[in-house]
C-alpha cells in the first residue's frame, strides 16, 4: 500500500485568498497578501487567523518569494480568488501583474480581478478583525455579475483579451467608502491592458453591459421620466433582450459608423401613478426608449474619450474592410468613429395587480 504520500494537510499551509498590488510614490511595486492560518486545536477543532503580509520590490520579479518568507508552513496560491489592483499601477498596464499567476502550476487563474479607486491594499485591509474580507467581496462582485451590474471576468478571460487585437475589455471598479466600506463604483475602461483613468456608474455599466450583449439572468434600472415637465420615475428589469450591432464605412468621406440597436423586454418593479388612471404603456415604452438611448449615447461618447474600443469596431472593421483598416492607425482615429446606440423598450409585465 503506497499510502497518503502526496497529501497535504491544512494546518501545515498558508493559504492566500486576496492580493492587491499597489504602486509606491517610489514608483515600487507593493504587494500584500491576505493569508489564512488554519491551526488544529485537537479533537478536530480548528482555530482560523487571519493576516496581513506584505513585501515591496521595484519589479514585480521576487515578491512571492518574500511573502512566502513571512509566511508560515507552505504558502498555497490555489486559493487566491481575488485580486485587485491600484488604479496608478493599472495605469502602467495589468500585463506584468498577471504573468507569475499565468505561469505558476498552483495559480487560481479562476480568480476575480477588479481595479480599485486609490490604493488596493487600502481595500484589502479593510476590517482586518473580520476574517476574511477578500470572500465577501468576492460574493459581492459575483452577485452584482448575475444582475448585469458587472462583467463577468476572471484572470484567465482577461489574459485572452489582452493576447486578441482589435477589441478592448472592461473590468470592476471598488472602492472603500467613508465608513470604511468596500463599494462597487461601476466599471473601469482601459485601452489595451493599461487603464485609461475613466470610469462609468453602476447605472452606466449596467446600461453597458447591455449593448455590448453581455445580459445575465436579470439586471435592474431606473429612469427619470420628463425630469424638466414632470416628477415621473420608473424602476423596471429586463427579461429578454434582443442586439443587433452594424459597421459601415462611407466610400466617399471614409468615415466609419457603428450603429447597435437593442430591443428589451422590461418588467415594471415601481412606478407611482395616480391610480385613477390607466397604465398607457404605449407611451412608457416611447419615453423609456428615448431616456435609455439618451444615456446609451452618453456612454458612447464616454468610451471614445476613454480610447475604449469595448464593442470590438476595429475587429469587425479588420474582417469586413481590410482595405480601409489597413490604411487606418486605430488609436488616432477611434476617436472620430461615429457610434449610434438605439434602445427599443417594450414592457411586458407590469406588476401583479396592475
């Protein structure tokens, strides 16, 4: 009989569950790891600790070496299922930061990556007696990816897109509020794999992830209705979704216009009427239509600000009019590219009594 030769006990491991990585005013590279310290106690009772290490360097070459030297037993990534990094650092590109988790064997490469507002280790040490922080932000970006707040990333996916040209990504963006909270502030927008500093809401990544297709099992939204005339407002959910995106190059002028259409079938979840009145759904679903493509164009115009090519036109233009593309550099004229968003509205439930 061979044996439990190749196992590995708990309580002879260090096990890593978060890391933020940060730039230094130095410009140093810090890193610092929330790691868990299972102890037995006897009689199969376990004491659980938890602890805050950290080790700086100029590059991001030897880190882990200096964390495993603070840590005790054997330090054990396959846990890590979160990673954060600092908006400056992201700034310079998430590139280097991922590489040692791409080519470690015992890396998580399931694990969520999201970018924070200041500092990262700032959200990782927040509420240090409460052990362990890192899984209940990790539940927390998990919730908000099945009700289309977020996109659903992991280090793996982002790897992917950085290696495939012509199509930008989006990543979660927190932040640790004043009663030192961790908060999900929206999404951040980066140009290749550097972080180009602009961001959108939590209203606007919803709207976001819409247009780009990306719908889960349910999302929720709110609009101000005729916000000059009236005090109307409506909250409501989207069901189905339907997204049809188009790129068309004008022979004469060159220029280049990507237009996206979505139609949405909302359910109403509130929407205060004088209960005299009929609903008239004809014209909520007129206003609802004109107020989310009020809001989808500002999010385009935010993306071209950001240099973002999230939706993908240069890949599409690349397949379709290799000629034009070829003639084009992409990241002085993505600015110019003309992108009409339309969204068509139509409700279909609006509540159990109306």
């Amino acid at each position: 009989m061979t044996g439990c030769w190749d196992q590995h006990q708990l309580v002879d491991k260090t096990i890593v569950n978060g890391i933020s990585f940060d730039l230094t005013d130095e410009g140093r590279i810090l890193l610092k790891a929330r790691n868990i310290n299972i102890k037995s106690k006897g009689g199969g009772q376990f004491e659980i600790e938890d602890e805050l290490v950290s080790a700086e360097r100029p590059t991001m070459v030897g880190l882990s070496m200096d964390i495993d030297s603070k840590s005790a037993g054997r330090v054990d990534y396959s846990q890590t299922h979160l990673l954060l990094i600092g908006d400056e650092l992201a700034k310079q590109g998430i590139h280097q930061t991922l590489d040692s988790f791409y080519r470690g064997k015992d890396s998580n490469i399931a694990a969520k990556i999201a970018i924070t507002k200041g500092k990262a280790h700032d959200v990782l040490s927040t509420e240090k007696d409460k052990s362990p922080i890192a899984f209940f932000i990790l539940q927390m970006i998990e919730g908000a990816e099945e009700t289309t707040f977020l996109p659903e990333e992991t280090i793996f996916n982002i790897w992917t897109k950085i290696l495939t040209p012509g199509k930008d990504f989006i990543l979660p963006y927190l932040e640790k509020t004043e009663s030192d909270k961790i908060a999900i502030a929206g999404v951040a927008l980066l140009n290749g794999d550097k972080f180009s500093g602009i961001t959108l809401s939590k209203e606007q990544s919803t709207l976001l992830l819409l247009l780009l297709d990306r719908f889960k099992k349910t999302n929720f939204m709110s609009l101000i209705l005729n916000p000059t005339s009236e005090d109307r407002s409506i909250a409501f959910s989207t069901r189905k979704i339907k997204r049809d995106m188009e790129i068309t190059v004008d022979k004469t002028s060159g220029d280049i216009t990507c237009t996206i259409d979505i139609s949405i079938q909302v359910e109403v979840n509130s929407y205060p009427q004088n209960l005299k009145e009929d609903l008239n759904t004809k014209k909520l679903n007129k206003e609802i239509s004109a107020g989310l493509t009020k809001q989808a164009k500002e999010i385009t115009a935010i993306l071209l600000e950001a240099n973002s090519d999230v939706f993908g036109i240069e890949m599409e233009l690349a397949k379709r009019h290799p000629d034009v593309w070829k003639k084009m550099n992409w990241d002085e004229d993505y600015k110019n590219t003309k992108i009409e968003p339309k969204v068509n509205v139509e409700i279909i439930k609006t509540g159990n009594v109306f």
